[in-house]
C-alpha cells in the first residue's frame, strides 16, 4: 500500500507541479524518485538503469521526427505559408461561415504537420478579425481553434504526421494510415459534434456582439514575446503582408506531399526494398514492420521540407538562421516526452506497480480494447500530455496489449487507432500545455473560455472514443 501510495502521490505532484509551470524535463525524474523512495526501491539505480535508458530509448527512437517536425513547422511559418493556406481558406468560406472556416484552417494545417502552437499562433489574428466582423462571441475563438488543431487531425485521421499517430507504430507494428475505417468515422463524429456544439453556441448568443478593440489581433511584438516565453520561436509571425505571402498553391503543396508521399512509402515505395538485413543485431534485429510507419513519416517530412525551402528562397532571406531556429524548437518537445517515458519505466519497474497493471487490465477481461483505451486515457489525463499518456501507457503496457489483442483476435491496426484516440480525451484538462498557451494566445482565462474548449476537446472525443469501441466490438472491423 506505501508504493501505491508513493505512485499516487508522485503523480499527483506531477500534476500540480507542471500546472504551476515548473519544467516536466525536471519534474519527471524528480517525482519519478518521490515515487522509488516511498517503493523502498534503489534510488541511484533506478535513475541511472531504468529512467535514463528509457529516455534515451525514446530519444534515439522518435528524435528526428521532432526534428523534421519542428523544421516543417518553422519554415511554414517563416515562408508565410501558413498563414497564407488560413486567410486563402478563410476567405473562400466567407464571413457567415467564420467558425468552419477557422476549424478547417487549423485542421488542413495540423493534418500536414504543422504543429498546434505555430496553428493557435498563425490562425489567432486571423480568427480575431473574422469574429469581429462576423459579430461573434470572442470566446469561442479557443474552442474553434482547439477543435481544428486538438482533436480528429491529432488523433483519428489516418496518415496524419502528429507524434500521437507516431508513437504506436514500433509497438505495434503498423503506419500512420492504420485503421483508416475507424479513424475517419471517429474524425467525423469529433468534427460534426464539435461544430454542432460551437454554432449552438454562437446562435444562442444574446443579441449582436459589438465590436470592440478587445478582440483585434494583437500585436505581433506582443505575440513572439509570449511565443518566446513558451518556448517557440516566431520571429516575423503576423508581420508578412499579403503581398509577401506565398501563392495557396506553393503554400499548400508541402502538406500535400506530406501526406502523399507518406502513404505511397508506406505501402509501396518502402515495401519494395530488401530489408532483411534489419534483422542483423547491429540494426537492431527488428523487423521491418516495426521502422516502416516511422521511416515513411520521416522520409515524406525531408522531402516536404526540401520542397518548401527551395520554392520559398526568396521569402527566406537568412535560411541557415531558420533551419538553426527549427532544430533548436524540435529540443524541448522531444526531451520533454522523453522524460515522461522515463517516468514510466521507473513507475513500472516499481513492484507496486503490478497492482496498478492487474487492475488495469481486470477493466474488462477479455476485452483489451476498452482496458487500452481506459488505460491511456487516464495517463493522458493525469499527465496532461497526449503524447506523454501514450509513451507511459504503451512503455508499460504495450508488449501485453498486443499479445492480449492477438489472442482476442484483434488486429494491432485497431490497437494503434483506439491508442491514438483514446489519448485525445482526457488529455485536454485544464493543466494541459496546449490548452494553457492557447488561452494565452487569445489573451484570455479558463474562465471565459474553457468551458467551450472542454466539450470539445475532451467531452466530444470520448464520444467519439466510446461509438468506436462499440462498433470495433459489434462489426470486428476496421
């Protein structure tokens, strides 16, 4: 009962330690002690043996995919690209269609790998301007963009580049396109019912907003200072005029490839080569179904970025300073992971920790879908980190799900779709990262805003969570 308590109580401090913004790179090993010495388990040996061998495990692993990652994202916003794809589809939709228009903005940006903090930081001025004129209620600005940026495009969408959709793929075998069916079933019920939700919303709103000063876009002084106390770099952000912009098609043709190539790598182009040296021990001695998702993933990111940057030269007048600033932006993303994959590995080395484990999968016997999803979800949630939920829950537990799922009869392409979705639930609780800065973005508290932000990205997702699971056990399909 002392180490079940220890665990509790270290992520507990977890918790309320990250919310009041101290760094999880130091918290995770920090709190992964609190819980080895109320374990009775060896402290140095646990840190040196355990947490940092599971941390570089992760950094060696999925590394270059944050950095390629953070080098498509910093270009897209240095080129204007961006920024150009959200006004381009902003306009087309028009002002009495403000609200898709801004979730579908954010959503085609996220679905081709632009991450969700350059998504809030890019999209916000525009969202701010368009609900002015549209006479719209200044705090659905958060739910429209999370809704666009947090949910289906992170999670449920076959092919997305997102880490979320990333990190299965070792465990179980599969790529980014697993479980298309369900994926895209998932995505529209986030979508449709998260709509339904904001528009409601927006109709139910006494009278006519006036317009007001309040809700202009801010500053772009004003937006890097706070981006910079976030950890990104977006220097320029906000300041292209639309003269500048790249052309939609130069600024959407880089998340076209994305998507594109990483299809045809991973069933074609990759299959096609002969990898049976992978199985030599000095590469690992893994198969190849274990590198094809992630090799896929990377190989279409290099070539988007390789595209983007030569198509772009000219609106790139110092292009070694924003490769330099994308490399440093991929660092704190991926050691902030990784250290809660560290966390983990200590958590489940503790014998206390069987307890947890047995009582997790006695969730419902036979049933390794639903244990999976209550599973992640949970982490998601007490980590506030979608990414970090997962990594714990399949560090721990992934080697048993797949060998519960293959007795059940369940295809490991099923279990990376449920692992994915299940961790866009819970992890939007109000201690979550993103949902902090993108208040902070939109100049605003969880007061006046999250309440919307809730219900769609964590009330709606488990909805879509819950319609998944029931139709992977009524139909066995996915």
């Amino acid at each position: 009962m002392v180490g079940i308590l220890g665990i509790l109580i270290a992520l507990g401090l977890l918790i309320y330690l990250s919310y009041r913004g101290f760094s999880v790179l130091l918290l995770a090993p920090l709190m992964a002690l609190v819980a080895v010495l109320l374990g009775g388990a060896p402290l140095l040996a646990s840190y040196t043996q355990i947490f940092m061998p599971a941390m570089g495990s992760f950094i060696v692993q999925f590394f270059p995919l944050f950095l390629l990652g953070a080098l498509f994202d910093k270009l897209m916003e240095d080129t204007g690209s961006a920024r150009a794809l959200a006004e381009a589809i902003v306009a087309r939709l028009g002002e009495v269609n403000t609200i898709p228009a801004i979730v579908l903005a954010c959503a085609v940006l996220t679905y081709g790998g632009v991450s969700l903090f350059v998504v809030a930081f890019a999209v916000y001025p525009i969202a701010a301007a368009m609900f002015e004129r549209a006479r719209l209620p200044r705090t659905l600005i958060p739910a429209s963009i999370a809704l666009g940026a947090f949910t289906f495009t992170m999670t449920a969408l076959p092919g997305t580049p997102a880490i979320q959709n990333a990190i299965p793929m070792p465990y179980f075998g599969t790529t980014a396109f697993a479980a298309p069916g369900i994926g895209i079933i998932a995505g529209a019920i986030m979508l449709g019912l998260g709509l339904l939700w904001i528009m409601r919303r927006a109709t139910s709103w006494s009278g006519a907003v006036p317009a007001c000063a309040e809700i202009r876009s801010r500053p772009p002084k004003e937006l890097r200072e706070l981006a910079q106390g976030e950890g990104f770099d977006l220097t320029g952000l906000g300041e292209q005029r639309s003269g500048e912009l790249p052309p939609v098609w130069i600024a959407a043709l880089p998340i076209v490839l994305v998507v594109v190539l990483n299809f045809l790598l991973a069933t074609i182009l990759l299959p096609m080569l002969d990898t049976g040296y992978l199985a030599e021990k000095r590469y690992g001695g893994v198969s190849f179904g274990a590198v094809r998702g992630v090799w896929a993933i990377l190989l279409a990111l290099a070539i988007s970025v390789s595209v983007m940057a030569v198509l772009n030269r000219g609106r790139l007048p110092n292009l070694k300073q924003t490769l330099g600033d994308g490399a440093n932006a991929a660092t704190g993303p991926a050691f902030n992971t990784a250290s809660l994959v560290g966390f983990g590995a200590v958590i489940a080395s503790l014998s206390a920790f069987d307890i947890v484990r047995d009582a997790v999968l006695g969730i419902a016997p036979g049933n390794p879908l639903i244990s999976l999803a209550v599973a992640v979800n949970i982490l998601a949630g007490i980590t506030g980190s979608a990414s970090g939920g997962m990594s714990i829950a399949l560090q721990t537990l992934g080697a048993t799900y797949l060998e519960l799922g293959r007795a059940a009869g369940i295809h490991p392409d099923l279990l990376h779709r449920v692992t994915a979705i299940a961790t866009g639930g819970l992890d939007a609780l109000p201690h979550n990262g993103a949902v902090i800065t993108l208040l902070s973005v939109c100049n605003m508290t969880h007061r006046e805003a999250y309440k919307d932000i809730f219900v769609v990205a964590c009330a709606v997702p488990l909805v879509a969570l819950l319609a998944i699971l029931i139709l992977a056990n009524v139909t066995g399909s996915f």
